[in-house]
C-alpha cells in the first residue's frame, strides 16, 4: 500500500495523511504539489534516481509517528526527509509523553546569525573572503571529535544549567530561550562519556554543520552559525535511546521506537539531560558567534554582533503541551503569549533558514492568524517551519553520483570561498532541495513570510 497515494490535498500548500488504523492522530503535511510530486527530473545529474517528490519511506515514518502512545499530533515540513525513526523536517505534540527520537542524538542543534555594520562593497575582495575563511577554520575547532576551548566540568557547570544567559547574552533579545529548566539535577548523573566531551564547548564539529558569511538582499552583510550540542548530546541521548529501550523490552535495533512517561523516573531523567544538552548547544553557538565576530572585524573592520539564535532538533513545553521538533523551527508570530515582554513581540521573532552552501539563506518571520479566519497562518503548523532546505540526495548517493569537477567549477564561479580543498559533495547544492522552492511552499502554506534572503560569500565546514 502507497501512503502517500492516500494523501488528501486540504488547501494551498497543505496535504493531509489521514489516519487508518493503528495511527492515533492524522498528520498535517506542507509541501506545495512540486515538493510533493516532484518533477521527474533526474537528480544532481544522477541518473540512478529521479526526483519523484517526497519518498514513499518519509510517508511510513509519518505513520510510525502518528501511532506511538500519547501522540496528539503530528506535522510535517516542507523539507521533510527520511530520518531515524521518525522523519526530519517533523513536529510530534503529546501532553507528557517524551519521544528521545523527536530530539535525536544532536540534541538542541539549530542556528545562528550575526549581523554586520559591513556592506557588499566591504567584502568584495576574493582575497579577504579566504583570509577570513582560513582565519576562521583556524579559531574554532572544527571536525568529528575535534574540541573547542579547553574546559572541565567545573569550568561548564554555569553553561548547563543556564545556556546563553551564563555568557551574558541579553535576556529574551538574542536567543530563542536564554536557557533550558534543569531542576533536580546533579552533574554526576551525567553519562561517563557525556562528561567527558565538555571540551567541545566552542567547536563546530562536521558533517552538515557549517559557518557562512552572506550578503543578504536588504544589503547587509551576516554571518550563520550551524551546529549542536556535539558529541556531549550525543552522548546523553544514546544513554536514554539504550535505557529507554531496556525498559520497554524492545530488541536491539529498536532505539527509535522509544518512549517515556514525563512523570516517570526515568522521564525525568531524560527531560532534564535533554535540557542539560540544549543550554550546551546554546552555549556552544553562542561561543562560537563570540570567536567569528571578533574574526570578522579583525579581517573586514566593522562591527559584527548576535542577531539571533535558534534551535531545531529539542523538545520544549509549549501552551501546556510537548512540543518535539525534529529539523523544524520554532515559529512564534508577533502577538504570541510566549514572546510578550521580548523585543521580538510584535514582528514575531526571527527564524534562521540554511539552504546549501550553493543556495544561501533566509530569515522568516512566522506570520499570525487573522480574526476573520482567512488566515491561520504558523497556528496551523504547530508554530513551526522547515529548518532548511532538506536532503534530496543521501550523503552516499551524492558522493557516488555528483561530478567534484563540476561542482568545484560551479563554487569558484559563484565565487564562494570555502576552507576546504574541495567541495563536499554531500554537502553541495544539488545535495539538498533547492531552497526558494522551500521557501515558496512555506509562503504558499501561509506559514511565514520570507524577510531577507541571503546569498553565500564564504564558508566554513569540518574537515572530515
């Protein structure tokens, strides 16, 4: 049976997997018809595989996270794609049950963004652009394993408990939630291996995680930040993915179908870890942030300061609900209770979107309902939007199928700067769904509106 054959189409840009048996919720999906079809065209030049849309595996997933107890709701995201156990670009709502695989192993990861008193002109030599690049790379740790500044538990202690607030990063201006709750919690109840990985405070890491300068079409010039909590998440997650399952009585190779009772022990031992590892990928960005402005206006003069900061793989209480995000963005539009008081409550706060590295990126702002009802805007979505542009090639099928010459040749005509030798196949642009048809179906859907878009001048990745 085609899951995704049994999709009804319920408004512009909105498709509805209804529920059947065994499914306790019906799932809201935004994807405008070209996301949800595709076009047929082979993809990235890999004549193996042809863009037929969403994958008939994303639509099993979906339903796998519409059955597990507790749910009462499930959306998914313009850039959704196959994750472990349920897809990314997904949002799960449940009362008090806590699903480890709605935050993943790189808990609190997200974004963000610096910006600039600098202008195009500023940065418009290639030579200063890969000064800046090989300056940067040098700072901030970079690679798998690779650690940040050197530090010990005790150097941290203030960083788990209270995130961005322990550096100093001005209540409710800069970040999305100055910090996490941990209540109850003592350091030795962290997992060996967690506490170990402290010292990554301050690096990037690898993989899809990344530093960009970009020139935004309002004229000015940012700086995106992209990365998580490291391997010191990690670590806290797959301690709870291994408890949790031990608990349930699930086989090896089951991790993913994991739940817990929030009111359980072993529930509020995850829910506090779990926020022990967001103020860390808080703090870790906002480190990082601190490193590349002073980087930035040392290479291009200027001032360069933190604009905003935003998360998109974690769990939070929202409106008396849990609200699990898994590569998807929070999105409070201006008027939301939750932002009353902030700097952010009446335009709604910003929400920082990656594309590639090929296709830049975007700042959003979540857009509110309207009282006649024409408009639901992001209330619809659980207040929440894509967290980038989204796979549409693996890692493997890219790295096997996609030229280095030619997108080595796109890169150095587009003139990105990058750190690297070579681009990173698996993280080129035609690795990931073009970003302005991400975008539209995001406007199409009446989610948010697209503020400023961004195109990439220089970029950093891990070296691995």
């Amino acid at each position: 049976m085609s899951w995704k054959e049994t999709c009804v189409r319920v408004g512009d840009g909105h498709f509805v997997l209804p529920r059947t048996k065994g499914m306790r919720v019906d799932v809201d999906l935004f994807l405008s018809d070209k996301l949800f079809w595709g076009t047929g065209e082979p993809l990235g030049g890999a004549t193996e595989r042809f863009d037929t849309g969403v994958e008939e595996a994303v639509f099993a997933q979906f339903v796998s996270a519409a059955s597990l107890p507790g749910v009462t709701r499930v959306v998914g995201m313009p850039d959704t794609h196959v994750g472990y156990g349920v897809p990314i670009g997904c949002v799960i709502e449940s009362a008090d049950t806590l699903y480890p695989t709605a935050a993943g192993y790189d808990i609190g990861c997200g974004m963000d963004m610096l910006v600039t008193t600098l202008t195009a002109d500023d940065v418009a030599d290639p030579e200063k652009r890969r000064r800046w690049c090989a300056a940067v790379a040098q700072t901030v740790g970079l690679g798998v394993g690779v650690g940040g500044q050197s530090r010990t538990l005790r150097d941290v202690r203030d960083v788990l408990r209270y995130g961005a607030q322990a550096l100093g990063v001005p209540r409710g201006e800069h970040s999305e939630r100055d910090y996490l709750p941990v209540l109850n919690f003592d350091e030795a109840d962290l997992p060996e291996r967690a506490r170990g990985k402290v010292s990554q405070l301050g690096s990037l890491g690898g993989g899809n995680h990344f530093m960009e300068l970009e020139l935004g079409d309002d004229g000015r010039v940012y700086v995106m930040v992209h990365t998580g909590s490291r391997g010191f998440g990690y670590q806290i997650a797959k301690s709870f993915f291994d408890a949790g399952a031990e608990l349930l009585g699930l086989p090896r190779g089951s991790e993913d179908d994991v739940w817990l009772d929030g009111e359980s022990g072993l529930g509020h031992a995850y829910w506090n870890q779990h926020n022990v590892a967001g103020n860390f990928a808080i703090a870790n960005r906002v480190v990082i942030a601190q490193q590349v402005a002073r980087v930035t206006e040392e290479v291009f003069g200027g001032e360069a300061k933190l604009f905003y900061e935003i998360s998109h793989n974690l769990i939070q209480r929202e409106s008396g609900k849990l609200v699990a995000r898994k590569g998807a963005t929070r999105a409070f539009p201006a008027g939301h209770p939750d932002l009353e008081g902030t700097c952010w409550e009446s335009t709604g706060h910003p929400i920082l979107t990656p594309g590639s590295m090929r296709d830049g990126s975007a700042i959003l702002y979540a857009l509110a309902p309207v009282e006649d009802g024409s408009v639901d805007g992001a209330a619809k979505s659980a207040y929440s939007v894509n967290h980038g542009a989204g796979r549409r090639l693996s890692r493997g099928v890219a790295k096997r199928s996609l030229s280095q010459r030619d997108v080595d040749l796109e890169m150095a005509t587009l003139g990105i700067a990058m750190n690297t030798a070579l681009t990173p196949l698996e993280e080129s642009g035609d690795a990931y769904k073009p970003l302005d048809d991400v975008l539209a179906a995001v406007e199409e859907a009446g989610l948010a509106r697209v503020a400023v878009r961004l195109r990439p001048l220089a970029v950093v990745k891990g070296n691995d």
